[in-house]
C-alpha cells in the first residue's frame, strides 16, 4: 500500500510570503548600505494600507497573485539609508543630500525598492513556481501629517504592517496587501533548476551578439537595397 506523502499539503501563506518579502528588505538593504537592518518579530495586522510622513514609496505587483507592497520612511530613516548607500558607493559626505525632502533621496529609496521587489519576484518564481510582475515604485514625499490610500483590486485582501530597525536604530514600516491565496506542494522540486527568465534572455542576447560577431559582414550594395526598400514603405 502506497504511503501518503508527507510533503503533499504543505500550505504557503500569507505569513510565507510576508516573511519572504521582509527577507529581500534585509537582504537588498544589507548589501546596498553595508550595515545591519533587521526587522521585527511580531507583525500587525491592518485594515488598510496607505503612505505616510515623511517619504512613502509603492509598487503593485501582479501575476499569480495580485498585491501591493509599500515602504513607509521616517525621514532620519531615509537619510541615513541614503546616506549609507551613496557612502558605500564611494560618495564623499560633502557632496550628499542633508534633507530628506531632496529628489535625490527619493530616487534612491525607489531604485532600492525596485531592487528588494525584483529580488522577491525572483524568489517567487523559484520557491512556487509561479510569476509576478511589477510595475515601477512610486515615491511621495509628505511633510504633513496625511495618510494616501492606495486602493487595489483585490477579492479577499489581506494586510500585514512589520516594523524595520536601521542601524542607527531608526524606523521605517513595511505593509503587504495580496489577496488571500495558499500555496500546496503537489510534489517535490529543486528550485535552483527552475529557469530563471531574465537569465535565459541574456544567455539568448549572448549568443546572438556571439552569433553576429562570427558572421560575415554583408555586402554594402544589400544595406544600400534595404535601405531604400525602407524608404519606399515610408519607414
């Protein structure tokens, strides 16, 4: 008799994929700022999501799942990310941004953001074998103390908000809203044979320009025939 399969049902939820998210953060951060941010143990649940004072960034992502994730900064929390960034980047301190409200301090909060998405967008492509797509952060700057919604499309939405620690102990929030959905194994897989897309098509483009490199340049009078076979299209 056919014993049944321990691994068959393990369910990945909303916490799963929370935890996920929160781990590009630390990961994508670590990296780009070269110190320590964590986040908390306990997450809240809320009602809605929204941006808030000082700098809010979002992105809506889409796919196999729909969902909303955004970063809620502190401007001192976004000062010292950007700070540390450019810093590791080799950046001398007189030439950065001292003021939260700068455009350059937006613009790389939304390029770190861009980067923790895609990292979780790749790990959602190798862990469930599914795929998400993004599209790009939006940042505001708010020095009043308003809330903005953002409203998604969302059947069963559920929402999540988890508090982050820089290393100089300041805080910033991130919150996840993604419609209520659960992932079953039906079997086992190694991840790390799953095709990541982006890696192929720059396998492909490589092979191509190795490809153009090795063939014979074509001969003048053809371009001069293409050309004018352009031309006579109106193109």
């Amino acid at each position: 008799m056919n014993m049944p399969n321990k691994e068959t049902g393990v369910v990945y939820g909303t916490e799963d994929v929370l935890t996920s998210l929160c781990n590009s953060v630390t990961r994508v951060l670590n990296v780009a700022t070269q110190t320590k941010i964590h986040y908390s143990g306990m997450v809240q649940r809320i009602t809605k999501t929204g941006l808030k004072p000082d700098i809010g960034c979002f992105v809506l992502f889409d796919g196999g799942f729909s969902g909303l994730v955004v970063l809620n900064f502190a401007g001192a929390a976004a000062l010292e990310i950007y700070e540390k960034y450019m810093l590791s980047m080799g950046m001398p301190k007189s030439e950065l941004a001292t003021n939260f409200t700068s455009d350059e301090v937006a613009n790389i909060l939304g390029e770190l953001m861009n980067q923790i998405v895609g990292d979780f967008t790749g790990k959602v492509r190798r862990e469930l074998q599914t795929n998400i797509t993004q599209n790009q952060p939006k940042m505001l700057v708010l020095t009043k103390q308003v809330m903005l919604s953002v409203d998604t499309p969302l059947d069963r939405p559920e929402m999540r908000r988890v508090s982050f620690f820089t290393e100089a102990n300041n805080i910033f929030y991130l919150e996840l809203a993604i419609d209520r959905t659960e992932f079953i194994k039906l079997h086992d897989f190694d991840s790390s044979e799953i095709v990541d897309p982006d890696a192929f098509m720059d396998l492909q483009q490589a092979n191509q320009s190795n490809a153009a490199a090795a063939s014979p340049a074509p001969a003048a009078n053809n371009d001069s025939d293409a050309d004018e076979l352009l031309r006579s299209l109106g193109m």
